[in-house]
C-alpha cells in the first residue's frame, strides 16, 4: 500500500542493544562519487593516535538535512542552557611553533626600510669608495 502524495511518512526507529560511541572530533572530506564523509574519532589525552570509531557516508542532499537538523538542535540546547562556548582555533602550525620568537621579518613583511639610518655603511666612515 502506497502512501497518499502529501501525506507525511512515519518510520518506525529500531535502536538496536548498542552502546554509545564518543566522538571529540571528525574529519568531513568527499568521495569522487559525490558522497560526504565523516570520520568520527576519538583524540586521547597523551595519545599521538586519533582512533576513528565509525565512518558515516551521506549524500550532499542528506549531508545538508544533517547540517539543518544539527543547527536546530543547538539552538535549542543554547536556547535551554546558554550559549556553547568554543575555542578558538589555533593558528597555523608555523604559528604555534615560532610565536613569541624575536627576530626575523617585520610583522608588515618590509625588509628594506625608507628611513637614512645606514647600518650597512662601514664603521670608519668611509663608504668603500
């Protein structure tokens, strides 16, 4: 028996006897086939691996309901318990690796400088002439 056009399609969702999985990161890359996909991992303290717990494959379509249904359920959860504060995100790694390091190009990217300061003539006065 078909369902009448218009009419909404009710599913019956079986949770199966599984437990939870936790997931504090994730990778979303796309196949050649068009299909979205998501790694979901988990990142241990004091662990180099990231261990990828399940693999999710969506089509852009379904990706995008995904994203809508996720947006509404945040504002919910924010609207019911206050705003999700997120970290910022780190700079790049050059970044996290040399701030603070003295020295090096100035920060405006200009090596030569317009003032008459001559730090490249000779101690003696004499311009090698």
């Amino acid at each position: 028996m078909q369902p009448k056009p218009g009419s909404k399609r009710q599913v019956r969702i079986e949770m199966p006897n599984t437990t939870a999985t936790y997931a504090n990161g994730v990778i979303i890359s796309t196949t050649p086939m068009s299909e979205i996909v998501f790694d979901f991992m988990q990142i241990l303290p004091n662990d180099p691996r990231a261990r990828v717990q399940h693999r999710i494959l969506m089509t852009p379509a379904h990706a995008k309901l995904f994203l809508r249904a996720l947006t509404q359920n945040l504002e919910r959860y924010e609207a019911q318990h206050g705003e999700i504060h997120v970290p910022q995100r780190p700079g790049s790694l050059a970044d996290q690796l040399f701030q603070g390091v003295i020295g090096g190009e100035q920060p405006d990217g200009d090596d030569e400088s317009d003032d008459d300061d001559d730090t490249d003539a000779p101690e003696d006065g004499n311009d090698g002439k």
